[in-house]
C-alpha cells in the first residue's frame, strides 16, 4: 500500500465509523477498527483521530465496544510482557516512545478516560505532554490548573481541560453580567493568568483558575462571534443564505426567539435598519419554504426551529386544528386567502371545519368570525346549517359587540357589506351603534354607511355628540379630526363653524373628562385617547392652537395657561410647547408658573377615611375577588376546549379586569397625602374647605365639604377636588360666581361662605 494510498482509505475508514457510532452499529465498529490496526502505517497515521473518535464513543455511552478496541491499539505499540504493574507501565512507555509525543498524549489521553484507576496509562499520557508543551506554554499553565494527576475524578479533570483549552489568544468570549463580548489577548502561564479585552472591561487579567467561570467560549462560525469580527462570511450569509443567519442567531441566543429581538440582533450590526423590512420580507418566505421553521403571526411573532421539517400547508392545517381559537382563524384566514389551488389539502378541511365548529361553538363573537370566514368560502356541499341561517338569529346588540372586537384582519368595509346582504333591515341600527364604538376603522365605514341609509340620522347623532362629548369621546375625537383635516360630509359642518378658540377648549374639555374617566378605569383605558386628543391641539405644527390663542380673551389664556399646565403629565410630548404658544401671545400669563398642590397629578390628596375605603377594596381584591376568580379560571378550564368555554373566557376577561384594578389602586395608594387643617387657606376654596353656595336660579343653598376622589360624591355633600365639579369651585372666593358647565347643562352658583371642616 502506498503512502498516499494508505491516508485516503484510512480517511473513509474514519468516516465509516461515525456513521456506525451514529447508528449504534458494535459490530461495525469493530469489523472497521480492526482493519485499520492490520495497518502499523494506516494506525500511525490516524492514531489522533482514532483518538478523539474513541472519546467521542465514549462520551456517547459506547464503552463496552470502545474499551477493548483501545486495550488492542494500546498493545499494538507496546510490550505488556512485564509481571508488575510499574513494569509494565514503563515497558509501554519505552514501546510507546517510538511514536510522537502528541500521539501518545492523544492515546494516552483516552485510555486514561477509559481506564481512570490504571496507572500505567496515566503515566504514559502525563509523561507524553509534558514533552509536547513546554514549561510557559499556555497548554501547560491549563494543564497545571487542572493538576489531572492528583485530581480524584481523572474524567472530570480531562474534560475540564479540554474547555481551559479553547480559551486561547483569539478566542471570542462573552461576559454574561456586563462587560459584554471581547477576544483572549493573552495566556501568561508564568502568573497564571488570561488577558482579555472586552467592551466593558479594556485589557482586563484574570485568573486561569477562575476564567472558565466568569467567560463564555463563543465557537467560530456562531453569530455572535461573527458579528464581533464583523466577518465577510456574515455579510455574504445575509445576503445569499438568510436562512443560516436566522438559525445561527436562534442557535445562540434561544428557541423560540421573538422577531422583534432577532431584529435586534441583526440591526446591531449585521444588517442596516433601513433594509430590514425587506430583508425580512423574503428571508420570512424562505424560512417558511423551508419547512424547518414556524412563524408566529400576532406578537409576540415568535420565530421556531423545528427539528423534522414540515410544509407550510402542513403547519397552518396545524394551527388549524388548534383548539386556540386565535390560532385556528388566522390560519384559516390565510388557507381561504390562498384558495383551493395553493392548499389543495388544507382548504376542504377548513370548509369542513368551519362548519363544525359553527355546530358546536356558543360564544357570539366566535360565532361571527366563523360565519364571516365561511362567507369567503367556496362549499361543495349544502350544509345542514349555513351561516347566513346562524346571522340571521343575531340580535343587534349581538352584532354590535362582536363588531367592536373584530379582529385585526377582518375588512370593516367588506363586513358591512356582508351585512347589507343578510342583514338590510337592520344595517342602519347597527351602524349607529358601531360608530360610537372603539374603532375608527369601524366608525368611517359606519359614518358612510349611515350617511348612504338616512343622512338625517347622521346629522341628529353628530349633533348629539357634539353637544355631550361624553356621550362618546371616542367619536368626538374621531370627528374633529376631520373638521382639523378639512373633511367635508354630513354632520360635519357644525364644526366649521366653530372657531380654532371653540375647538381648542372642547378638547381640553375631552382631555379632563378622560382623566376623571382614568381614575375610574385606569389608565389604560384610555391612553390612547388621551395621545389623539394631544396630537390633535398639535394639529398642523401647533398652528390651530396658536390661532385659538391670539383669539382668546386674557382671562381665558391664563385659564388655559393653568389647565395645561395642571395636565402636563397627560401633555407629555406637546405640553411645554402649549405653555411657550400661551406665554408668546401673553407673556402675564406665565408670572406664577406654581400650581397649587391640589393640581399636582403625582398627589391623591384624602382623609384618612377615605384611604381607608381604598385600602379595604384593595384588601378585598387581594385577599378575596383575586383567588376567587384565579379559582374559578381553574374550575372553567377543566372543561376542556378552551377556545370555545364561555366560562373560561368570561373568568379571563374578569381577571384581567380586577388585575388591572389592583395595579390602579397600588398606584394611588402611593400617591396619597392626608388633607390637614394646614392646606385651609382662609377665605379660598381648596382641600378641607366647608363651601356654601347658592344657586343664582333657583335660589336653594348647597354645602359641599372639598375632599378627596374617595370621601364620597356631591350626593353625600363631598365635593372630589379631581371632579370636573370640583374644579369648578377650587380657588373661588366668597362673593364669587360660579359658572359650572356640566353635560347635563349650565349653572351658575355665588359663594356665599368658606369655612374648614376641622373647625
């Protein structure tokens, strides 16, 4: 055999035995390891990766097969032929000296972790080494750290080694408490140390001993360690392989991973933010085509790698069949999108399915989703019960509430539409409804719809809306944003004929009402709100505020001054631009910037009875309305079916709710300062004053004691210096008139006396 001969069958040789591992083949193994110790030549040459595949069986379990082959290797090359052990432990040493130091380190380290107790073996391996590395090499300040000769688990030591051995100059490391990713500079074996550079932590030493347990080993070829060379390699994968990226940033940094953080990680250097969307567009194709990855559809859009791959008609029949009802409609959505010639399998089951589920599903706003999936479905057969039947038997109060929670997807225009059809006679009630609701996508569909059925109507609701903003903010919201855009239509010209000043103060007005609201039903409810109305007042680069200011009176521009002012927290991008428009127009107006303290939205001022009142709600929610209903979500979903148990959505729905009310009540017990005589200021509305004032109308007296949002309302004469009415007298003096604009209509009050409740 020749020399060249001899490497190359000794290469397949090699290949063959990972396969036979891989496939726990024992005879295999060793019909193959046999073959090679026929060859001195072919062995020698190989000795090192017979090696390392000996430990690899190892590691995997395969003793029983691997220890007698190595025993064989081991007597190849040496005389055993002494009677003691010492003897024969140096007779194979001499034997063994006939071949290179980091042979015999390579076999001698196997044997070792073959045979930890045999002596012999650990003596040929430490005396092989030793040669091979010199005194200052990093190989031997690693070694020495790890002291394998006197360490009581040798296996242990070995591996413990092995993983010392990566950390050498070069080497990319990541620091997982702070200092971030950096590179090995360094191994001074003399002090027993490793330099390292990292980004939180420039030319940095640390002990041999500890460096395993402080830094992380970043492999060549992951993507964090490509990111930190900011390799070509990456470069040509994002573009050519995107498929690859994606797996090598889910390998390192978790499975599944949220779209959102893999963009994270890509933007952070890999790619540019610019080209992200794109990007994503076709490696999220790829990703699918593959079958090897599944792809969330609503947040928090997790990204999976599978291990078996599956096709895309395959995964979304999968999410089909969900018992998620979420899952199961967006997959249908896209299954009925693609049609019957892109999903030739899935689309029959999804007719199929759908119908069955109508059959058995109680929840209306399932039912209408379902009903408004099987419009869009093409059935070869007529079934038992279609859904035009299940729509008609809706009340309008049923379609009205699954019209405000239509998910995201579902078309407003292509629903009414459907309606018109089935539903004709009802159409109009239904609109109108659904135009005070939530959705503005809903409320342009339903403001044409109503204006194409009875334009009357439309103009009757808008004006009601305008009178009582309350009524529905929402709307109100929605239709000054067309009056600011310069929309014309029905019911709309009332607005264009009130000024920017009228304009202005309406949503000031709407701003105030949706924070007594939030008080109510936290903020949540109506953040959003409360950013339109904001944007709003900025419509135009601040131009309609700014003329609403020049027209306004002094007295009204220092009113406006203090309520913007009061509502800074609510005003959190434009609020300061408000105050500079006011001061530009009228610089008197910013003289006496203080508030006072019962304007701070940071304080809930109260009497100490009514934190108690808000102190035993927060204890019943705690103690009795939260595991009551944690309970209750348990019992509900024992039932089985999760997606269509009422009892269970209900329980969901509820706990949510008290949740949200308890993070509210936390929140402004945190906030609260006690009302004290203190804060009486003789002669002034404000906390802890005693009012009595009269109706300028109809002459009758009132006594109101100004107090906190939680010492009771106007009924039980407690006036709450956060209500709408309570703003109204705070700062009045005796003598002075009260103009207090409520929805339900004007009146006008003198302060007759102001005296303190702790007299």
């Amino acid at each position: 055999m020749s020399d060249l001969a001899a490497p190359a069958n000794a290469d397949s040789k090699l290949t063959d035995l990972y396969e036979s591992l891989g496939e726990g083949d024992s005879d295999r193994i060793e019909n193959l390891w046999m073959a090679i110790l026929e060859d001195t030549a072919q062995l020698t040459s190989l000795l090192n990766d017979l090696a390392g595949f000996a430990a690899e069986g190892l590691r995997q379990g395969q003793g029983t097969t691997i220890k007698p082959l190595l025993e064989l290797t081991w007597g190849v090359f040496s005389d055993d032929s002494a009677g003691s052990d010492d003897a024969g432990g140096a007779a194979s040493a001499a034997a063994l000296s006939g071949i290179a130091s980091a042979q015999r380190a390579a076999l001698g380290e196997v044997m070792v972790r073959a045979f930890p107790a045999r002596k012999e073996y650990l003596a040929v391996y430490l005396d092989a080494f030793l040669e091979e590395n010199g005194p200052m090499s990093a190989e031997r300040a690693f070694f020495n750290t790890c002291d394998i000769e006197n360490a009581a688990d040798k296996v242990e030591a070995l591996d413990r080694f092995s993983q010392l051995l990566e950390y050498r100059p070069g080497a990319v490391v990541y620091h997982e408490s702070g200092w971030g990713i950096g590179e090995i500079l360094e191994v001074d074996a003399l002090l027993g140390q490793v330099k390292v550079d990292l980004e939180e932590k420039k030319n940095h030493r640390i002990s041999i001993e500890a460096v395993d347990s402080i830094l992380d080993i970043l492999p060549e070829g992951t993507f964090r360690c490509m990111l930190y060379h900011g390799s070509e390699e990456l470069t040509r994968l994002v573009e050519e392989d995107p498929v690859e990226v994606v797996q090598k940033v889910i390998h390192d940094y978790g499975n599944p991973l949220p779209q959102k953080e893999i963009k994270a990680r890509m933007i952070a250097g890999a790619i540019d933010s610019g080209d992200w969307t794109r990007w994503w567009t076709r490696t999220k194709k790829k990703l699918r085509d593959c079958g090897f990855f599944r792809i969330g559809d609503r947040s928090p859009y997790l990204v999976e790698q599978l291990e078996e791959a599956v096709s895309f008609e395959d995964e979304l029949l999968n999410r089909f069949r969900s018992e998620d009802w979420i899952d199961c409609r967006s997959a249908a959505r896209q299954i009925i999108k693609g049609g019957q010639k892109k999903y030739p399998a899935a689309y029959p089951e999804v007719a199929t399915g759908l119908q069955d589920r109508l059959g058995k599903v109680s929840k209306k706003t399932t039912v209408f989703e379902i009903c408004l999936l099987l419009a869009r479905v093409t059935q070869t057969e007529e079934p038992e019960v279609s859904w035009v039947e299940v729509l008609e038997s809706f009340t309008v109060d049923d379609i009205s509430v699954a019209l405000d929670s239509l998910p995201v997807g579902e078309n407003p225009r292509k629903v009414f539409k459907l309606l018109g059809e089935t539903r004709p006679a009802d159409q109009l009630s239904v609109a109108l409804k659904a135009f005070q609701g939530r959705s503005d996508s809903l409320r342009k569909v339903a403001f044409e719809t109503i204006d194409s059925i009875d334009p009357g109507e439309l103009k009757g609701l808008c004006s009601q809306i305008y009178a009582s903003p309350r009524l529905s903010p929402e709307a109100c919201i929605w239709l000054l944003g067309c009056r600011l855009a310069g929309k014309e239509g029905t019911g709309l010209d009332p607005l264009f004929k009130r000024t920017s000043r009228e304009l202005v103060i309406l949503l000031m007005d709407l701003l105030e009402h949706l924070i007594d609201r939030e008080v109510r039903e936290g903020r949540n409810a109506v953040k959003e709100l409360m950013k339109k109305v904001e944007t709003l007042l900025y419509y135009s680069e601040g131009e309609v505020f700014n003329e609403a200011v020049t027209l306004m009176a002094p007295a009204e521009r220092k009113m406006l001054y203090k309520r913007v002012l009061r509502q800074q927290a609510q005003l959190p991008l434009k609020g300061p631009r408000f105050l500079e428009a006011i001061s530009n127009v009228d610089p008197s107006v910013n003289m006496e910037d203080k508030i006072p303290d019962w304007q701070n939205p940071e304080i809930i001022f109260s009497t100490e009875a009514g934190r108690g009142v808000i102190e035993e709600e927060n204890r019943e929610l705690q103690d009795e309305k939260l595991p009551a209903i944690f309970k209750a979500i348990g019992d509900a979903a024992e039932l089985g079916d999760l997606s269509e148990n009422a009892e269970f959505t209900s329980a969901c729905e509820e706990r949510d709710n008290l949740v949200r009310k308890a993070e509210q009540i936390q929140e402004d017990l945190e906030k609260v300062q006690l009302i004290d005589s203190s804060m009486v200021e003789e002669g002034v509305v404000g906390l802890g004053s005693r009012v009595r004032a009269e109706n300028m109308e109809s002459g009758e007296s009132v006594f109101y004691s100004v107090l906190g949002p939680w010492d009771g309302g106007p009924e039980e004469g407690v006036l709450n210096y956060r209500s709408p009415l309570g703003q109204f007298f705070l700062g009045k003096e005796v003598d002075d008139e009260v103009e207090v604009v409520l929805p339900g209509g004007t009146s006008m009050y003198r302060i007759l006396e102001i005296t303190s409740i702790f007299d």
